[in-house]
C-alpha cells in the first residue's frame, strides 16, 4: 500500500468505515511508515478535538419563563365568584396549546442551530484535513500554473461551476494552480496560493448556508466569507492578518 493511498485512506479508517482487510493494510502501513504514521495522529487529534469542543445549546430558560408567564395567570387564576368570570375551558386549551407551539418553535430553531453548527464543524474539520494531506502528500495540484488562464478552463467538465480564479502575485500571493478535493460528499474547487514558503489552500464551492469556523484549527488559520450563493474558505499556516489580507484581495 502506498503513502498517497493510506493518506486517502485515514480519515475513514480514524471513522472506522473500512472493511476488515481495509483497516488491517492501512494499521500495517502506519506501522511501518513514520510520516503517515505522523498524519494519522494529527488527524486523530483534530477530530478528537472538534467532538470535545463542538458548542451545545439550549434554549434560553428565560424565554421558557416567559411563554410560562404568559399563560398562567388565565390558567391558575379562575374566580368562583361569577359564572361569567370563569374562562371557558376551550380558551385555556388554546392559550396552553399557543404556548406549547412556541416552545417547540423554540425547539426546532434551536436543532436547527445546532444541526448547523455541527455541519459547519465537520466540514471545516474536512478543510483542515484536505489542506495537511495536500502538504504531506502528493496531491497539492493537479494543474500547476501561475497563469489564471490556465488553471480556471482546466475545470471545466470537471465541477459543476466554474470557480473565480484570480492571481495576486503583485501583491505577494501567487497563484501556483490548482486541484480538485472533496468537501461535503462533493467534487469542490481548490485553488492553491504561496506567499513566501507558506501554501493557502482555497476551497470554492456553490452553498446556500455560511460557514463559520474558529479563526484557527491544530495550528491552522482559516477565513471564510459567502458572496453570490458560493463559499470560500482560505485555509494556511500563515498568519491570520496575513490570510485576511488575501481573502481581502480576494473578494474585491
């Protein structure tokens, strides 16, 4: 088994996805091989620490005390007094069941936070992944250019969109190709960038939802922005001002 395909191999066998022979080829080739060996831990590690530090929510308890306070005064307070100043059963059905709609508002907006906080988690542990198998590997580009005129017809018929490729050289962020990944259990773009001895990987990709993840992940800075119904997330050992300038650059 080669490095290049233990490399493709590891996150499925950290997930434990492989087949039985699968999982025993890669095991040996860790085993004998140091720098996959070395991926392998810091792979580990990164998704060992996106499930510790993945946020949890709830809902606020003080708006649960607040749907509670509307409801029971006409719940609790029925005066004996009068027949006419007892509230008709049917009215404190509804009121209750009012509040019980609110809460599960409250409920399904709060899943849904957290279904979305959990997809941004793993797709930005998949950004971090692909960059490190990028740099270890063989696999950083698969059009090596610093001509944007190149590399962007390069992916037609490859993706289903054609990502915006742009050139800073000028400004100390040169274009050196470019290469298909996967992100999300699809075919995405990633643009590669040098300034200095440090690579930027930038993924593209078509997303109707806004990735927002942490400013740095196992020692690797990230930025993300949304523009026009696409995603782009820079992703380097640089510096973080450094990676904001690109993306600044980028998006002008």
């Amino acid at each position: 088994m080669t490095c290049r395909f233990t490399l493709s191999l590891i996150e499925p066998y950290i997930d434990g996805e492989l087949d039985a022979g699968q999982m025993a080829e890669v095991r040996r080739h860790l085993e004998e091989c140091e720098e996959c060996a070395a991926a392998h831990r810091r792979l580990r590690d990164l998704s060992d620490n996106l499930r510790t530090m993945a946020p949890r929510y709830a809902a606020p308890e003080e708006l649960r005390a607040r749907v509670i306070r509307m409801v029971r005064p006409q719940s609790v307070r029925r005066p004996v007094e009068s027949k006419a100043s007892v509230m008709p059963r049917r009215r404190i059905v509804t009121e209750w069941a009012i509040a019980a709609t609110v809460l599960l508002a409250v409920s399904v907006g709060t899943n849904f936070v957290v279904r979305n906080s959990e997809t941004s988690n793993a797709v930005t542990q998949e950004i971090v992944s692909s960059h490190m198998r990028s740099l270890i590997g063989e696999h950083l580009l698969d059009v090596p250019s610093t001509d944007q005129h190149n590399v962007k017809p390069w992916f037609n018929g490859k993706l289903d969109y054609a990502p915006d490729v742009k050139d800073f050289a000028a400004a100390g962020f040169a274009l050196i190709g470019g290469r298909v990944d996967y992100l999300d259990r699809r075919r995405v773009a990633a643009l590669v960038y040098k300034r200095h001895q440090h690579v930027i990987n930038l993924f593209v990709w078509p997303s109707g939802s806004k990735l927002t993840p942490p400013d740095s992940v196992s020692g690797f800075n990230l930025v993300a922005w949304n523009s026009a119904g696409m995603e782009y997330c820079a992703v380097s050992d640089l510096n973080l001002q450094e990676l904001g300038q690109f993306a600044a650059l980028y998006r002008q």
